[in-house]
C-alpha cells in the first residue's frame, strides 16, 4: 500500500512538472509575439524560457530576421539541458539538434528526458577539442549549412570555433569573458585539457574576449548583431544572411557581467566587485592576439586600454 502511495505521488509530481514546462513554453511564445513588435535592437528583445539570461528571446528574434533554410542546430557545454540556449528552438519552433556534452551522466540525463523521445534531438558524450570537433560533427552526419551554432565550454571556446570547418552555422551564440575587457584580443592559452574549475580556484579564469570572438568571427564572414544584458553571450550572423540587421562595435556589445560567480580557494563564493574578481586573475596568462604571444591578464588589459 505504502509503495503504490509513493508512486502515485511520483506521477503527480511528474505531471505538475510536465503542466509548469508547458506554461513556461506558452508565456514563451506570448513574449516572443509581444517583443517581435517592439521597434527596437536585438539585445533589448529578451526573454527566457530554458536560457540562462535572456537568449530564448534574442535568438526568436534573429531567427525571424534570419532566413533560415536549415532548421537545425548543434550545442555544446550543455550539461543536463534543462537550462540551454536552444531547448526552446526545439519545443517551440520544431528544430532538430546535436547537443554534446563532456559529461557521461548528463548525456544519459538527456537521453531519459521526455523531451528526447518527443523531438528529433540527438546527443552525444564528448570532450571538445580542436583535434576533435570537427570528427564529432562528421559521426553525428552534421556538416555543412546548418541555423544556429551556440558555444559554451567555459575554456576553450575560441579554439574550438576557430578549428570548426565542417559546419557553417548562420547564427552563432557564444561565451565572452566580460573580466577581460571590452578592448583586449585574449584568450586562455590553448590546453586540450583544461577544465574551468581546475584551472583556478575563482572559477572566474575561462574563455576569451569579446574582441577577441568578434575578430575571430569577421575572420570567418561573421558580424557582431547582439549581446546580452548579463554580459556573458554574444551573438553573431552570417554576413551573406545578416540583410539589415545592425552591425555592433564590441564597445556597444560589451557588458561587465552582472553575476557574481567568483570563489575563494574553500569553493566559496565571495560575491566580490568587478575589479576585486579582476585583480584575483590578474596574474595568469592569457594569449594576446595583437602581440601574438603569451602575457598576463592585468597587462593585456593595460596595454589595449593604452
């Protein structure tokens, strides 16, 4: 008797959660009609269903702007993908997708949610690097033109879409460290093993340049069109569909990040400032694209500031 009683409630819980992920979806839907009207920038058109921040409601609004002939993207750094930037595009707009992820279990989380039967979805366990990516899209029959890409390994972000070949997205979402500046062209020198919570205890050390991504993007044929209120993610479209959508200077892009994410060497966080989290990094060494060589974070600054 106890046992059935405890799986009654279990199904009650799994039906309540199933009716709250279905209203998050419907007031989706009612805020992406509301800010598909508003005259307004791309960054100024957010909302979140699964995002993080805003990004649900940026990416509606790019899709809408962007001719999209592919309707299929590919996600990294996913983890469970509860919260991602492309959950939404999956329940809400019927895209398929590849998310990837470097975690076995969340993989495996996935693959037992609902949402993984329901949606032509596909994920796979990877740890990315640039030896690697471009064979994890090929296993996966992933090549060529493709909507949207969203990059977040919180590490090695500009080394990785510098090395994808095999896909040519025609939105690009990615991760900026807003710590480094607005000016500076740096990234966290190249390890095919780095993992963020290892590399320094603040966790604040990670990822490259707003700069640095939009230089790397312009390389690739890519223009800078939004970023986020949060100062984390930065958006980028494919210039031969960008059509009238405004070009951003990184000055107008960059945000300082909202979140206070650093932590002391216990694990805690310590809610610090902006140049308090700044100053605990400012030592480590991060690759400057302008001296093409290896220098700290503090001088890197100083010196694109100069």
């Amino acid at each position: 008797m106890l046992i059935k009683r405890i799986q009654r409630v279990l199904r009650r819980y799994g039906e309540l959660h199933a009716r709250i992920v279905r209203l998050q979806e419907a007031v989706g839907r009612i805020e992406g009609r509301q800010v598909a009207s508003i005259d307004t920038n791309a960054g100024e058109r957010e909302f979140r269903v699964f995002s993080q921040w805003g990004e649900d409601g940026i990416i509606q609004y790019l899709i809408r702007n962007i001719p999209i002939a592919r309707k299929l993207f590919v996600e990294f750094g996913v983890e469970n993908y509860l919260e991602s930037n492309t959950r939404f595009l999956l329940t809400n707009n019927c895209w398929s997708g590849l998310v990837i992820d470097g975690s076995a279990s969340n993989v495996e989380f996935i693959k037992r949610d609902p949402i993984y039967w329901a949606s032509n979805l596909k994920a796979e366990h990877a740890f990315l690097t640039r030896e690697n990516i471009n064979s994890v899209f090929a296993s996966a029959a992933i090549r060529g033109d493709i909507g949207l890409l969203s990059i977040d390994i919180d590490g090695n972000d500009y080394w990785i879409w510098e090395a994808i070949d095999s896909i040519s997205p025609r939105i690009v979402v990615c991760e900026y460290n807003s710590h480094f500046g607005p000016n500076a062209q740096v990234s966290t020198p190249y390890n095919p093993e780095f993992v963020r919570d290892r590399a320094h205890f603040s966790k604040i050390y990670y990822g490259a340049s707003i700069s640095a991504l939009n230089s790397l993007g312009e390389s690739k044929g890519y223009s800078l069109v939004a970023s986020n209120s949060a100062g984390n993610n930065i958006f980028f479209a494919r210039n031969d569909v960008r059509g009238s959508l405004p070009i951003l200077s990184c000055a107008d892009g960059y945000r300082r990040a909202v979140f206070r994410e650093c932590h002391d060497e216990e694990g805690n966080l310590t809610f610090d400032d902006f140049e308090t989290r700044l100053c605990k990094i400012g030592h480590l060494p991060v690759y400057d694209f302008r001296s093409k060589r290896e220098r700290c974070v503090a001088d890197a600054i100083a010196s694109s500031v100069g």
